[in-house]
C-alpha cells in the first residue's frame, strides 16, 4: 500500500535575510529539523524570492546535483568553468558540482524580484566532473499533460542528471486528471504544488504543499482547480 | 568553558575545504581541522580527539575506506559522514545528524 507524507505549506523552514527570502521543505542552513532531512536522494527543495539587482555571490559546491527552476524573473549564472548565462521562466538549470564548481546567481532586474526552485538531489557517483546545463522548456507541452524536464539520460527529453530521477512539470486545467507510473520499484515521488489545489490518491495539496509517495508502482493527480505542479521521482535507498 | 566539538574536515579541493572549515568555525560549539592528504588527516586525528570526521570533495573510495577504518580503530566512538554540497547548505545537519547517531 503506498505510503506518503505531508509537508503542508506553512511548515517549512522559512529564512529572511532582507534580500533573500526562503522556505525549506527540508532542513537547510540554520533550518535544522530531524524529521525533515529528506525524501530518498532529494535533499534540497528551497522556494526562494531574490530582491532586484541582489544574488548569490561566488560561492563552491562539491557532490550535488543542484537544479534551478525560475518561477518569475530572469537570474544571470556565472560559473567557474566560464559559462555566463541568464536563466528565466520556463528554462530549467543544472549543475553537477562533483569536484567542485564556483558559481554566482544574481538578479539582474533592478526592480522586480526573482522567484525559483532550488533543489539538490544526491548524486549517484560521487567526485564526477563538474558540468553545467540548462535547457528552454515549451510551457504548451505540460498543458494537460506531464512534460519531463529532468531524468539519468543524456538522450533523453529535458536536462540530466547522475541519479535515477525524472522530474516531471504539469500546468492542468481544472478537472484534468493523469496517472504517474514509477519508473523503477523502490522509488518514490515528491509532489510540490506551485500554484492551485491538486488531489494526489485522495490526499488534497494547495498551493506550495509537498506530498511524499512511495510504496507504489502508480498513483493518480487530478487538478481541482487549474493548477501547476512539479513532480520529482528519486530513489528512497540510495 | 564547554568543550567544544571537534570536527576534522578531509576534502582536496583546497578553497572548498576553507570555506567548510570557516563555516564550521563560525559556530561558537564547534571547531574544525581541515586536511587536503590522507597522512594529514592521519596525524591530525591522532593529535586531536575529535567527535565527526566529514570526508568532502575529491577523497577516492579507497582512501574514504581507508580512513574510515584508522579512524575507527583509534577511536571507535568518532561519527564519520560524508559531507556532500561543499558549502553552509547542508553542512549543520550532516554535524547535527552525526551527533545524534
């Protein structure tokens, strides 16, 4: 029987820092709560608002996979295998930081913030070569329909990752209703709600909700209202 | 004064293992040792009677085993994790994490 857990939107870990403003669904920086290290190999979900012509200075990571999905305004990237680049809504980031990688996230916009998802997965490989993508996603592909933007495959449809994951992004109208089936047994699947009421095997999430699946080949999401959503299938043992 | 926590960081990216150990330093109840070569680690270890051992970014297979094995021959109470994200994000966990097991 599938298993699941609730992260309701009030509960996350939440850091102000003037410029920056987060919510963790999992325990980050001084946001430390033991029931809520992770889910499977995703450890980072932050749902962070940067103030205009504010950033993420240079900063190293090693042995993540970091993928950066902007929900409003653009954030310019810069990183130390030299590739400058500017990321918006409806693209989707990635880095590998294996070894090491320097990198900086910056709000070019003077007066409008810049909202994104900022998440890490565990890599599969630890110590692999530092890599960076990003890709420009058709919004019309996830209307009514699951559009994967991330999975293990280089070949395979959206940006890539070292871990058997497969995101998924789905913008549904009211009533539409889709089954997500696992990719392989022992995986589970965080669903996070960017906007609208979602119903995932009778469970109902709202806006920035987070619902745990697992112990399951399959499960149901039916739109209650019109609504956008994120699914992250990522193995439980890792 | 309370003893601190002591916290030996082994990690070969040398501006990765400075920034690790700086933010560990920040904590007022925890002090770190930061090595980039395993016999570094080895020696410091043995000097220090330390409580969590994070091993970090670039330590092969091999070496992690290796290590882990003298570390927990020389003091089989010492936590040691692997720390992954080479930065302030998930570092205070890992150390808590450790603590608790």
């Amino acid at each position: 029987m599938a298993q699941t857990v609730l992260h309701k939107a009030a509960t996350r870990g939440f850091a102000d820092h003037g410029w920056l403003k987060s919510h963790h669904t999992f325990s980050f920086a001084n946001y430390y709560n033991p029931e809520r290290i992770n889910f499977g190999a995703l450890r980072v979900l932050n749902d962070d608002s940067v103030d205009g012509g504010r950033g993420f200075g240079e900063h190293p990571h090693d042995n993540m996979e970091i993928i950066s999905i902007p929900l409003e305004g653009d954030l310019e990237h810069r990183d130390s295998m030299d590739n400058v680049a500017v990321i918006k809504n409806g693209d989707i980031q990635v880095m590998s930081a294996g070894t090491g990688i320097y990198h900086s996230e910056y709000n070019k916009a003077a007066n409008s913030q810049v909202k994104f998802l900022q998440i890490w997965v565990f890599p599969n490989k630890r110590n692999v070569e530092p890599r960076y993508d990003q890709l420009t996603l058709q919004a019309e592909d996830r209307h009514n329909k699951l559009q994967q933007v991330l999975s293990p495959n280089p070949d395979d449809a959206g940006v890539w990752i070292h871990q058997d994951a497969w995101f998924n992004l789905g913008e549904f109208d009211k009533g539409i209703t889709t089954e997500y089936k696992m990719h392989k047994p022992g995986q589970g699947v965080y669903v996070f709600v960017l906007k609208g009421d979602v119903n995932v095997n009778n469970v109902l999430l709202n806006t920035r909700d987070g619902l745990g699946i697992w112990d399951t080949d399959q499960f149901s999401i039916t739109a209650e209202t019109d609504a956008e959503f994120l699914l992250m299938e990522v193995p439980m043992e890792f | 004064m309370m003893k601190k926590c002591e916290i030996l960081v082994v990690c070969r990216h040398p501006d990765i293992l400075a920034t690790v150990v700086r933010l560990i330093n920040n904590n007022p109840e925890w002090h770190a040792t930061g090595c980039q070569s395993d016999d570094e680690a080895v020696k410091a270890f043995m000097l220090t009677k330390h409580n969590v051992v994070l091993i970090g970014a670039g330590v092969e297979a091999e070496s992690e085993a290796k290590l882990r094995e003298e570390f927990i021959a020389l003091n089989p109470k010492v936590k040691v994790v692997q720390h992954f994200g080479g930065g302030s994000g998930l570092l205070s966990a890992e150390i808590y994490g450790a603590l608790q097991k």
